[in-house]
C-alpha cells in the first residue's frame, strides 16, 4: 500500500540530533482508484524522526507488515 505526505517542520530532537517533522497530509494509494485522504487516521501533532518511522506507524495503523507499506513525499 503506498501513502503519499506532506511534512511541515517539527522540532529539534536529542534522540536523533535532527528535527522531527509532523505530516501536514497524507493520501492512501491503491486498488486502482485515486488517493484518498487518510489524515484523520493518524495524530497530526507527533513528531517523527524518519520516513521509516512514519512507514511503521502506518503498518501498525492499517494492519500490515512494515514491508507491505510504502511512503513517499510531495514535492
């Protein structure tokens, strides 16, 4: 399943010595139709760390193995 977000900045972090970002939108992509809107399904307000953090969550949101998700900015 491939998602498709928009980041707006986030804040510094000590965890990772970068920023976080927060997903301003994100769209679902699949089954032959066009995105649909899937923000409300996830807390705009958390801080992630990397793409792949975001991928995880994801995973864990839908009810599929991280390998089965995959994200992509727009730009």
């Amino acid at each position: 399943m491939l998602f498709e977000f928009t980041r707006r900045d986030g804040a510094p972090t000590v965890f990772n010595d970068g920023a976080t970002f927060h997903v301003d939108q994100i769209s679902r992509f699949g089954e032959g139709k066009g995105p649909i809107d899937v923000s409300h399904l996830i807390d705009k307000s958390y801080g992630y760390h990397s793409s792949r953090e975001l991928r995880w969550h994801l995973a864990e949101r839908f009810g599929l193995t991280p390998n089965a998700v995959a994200v992509r900015e727009a730009h």
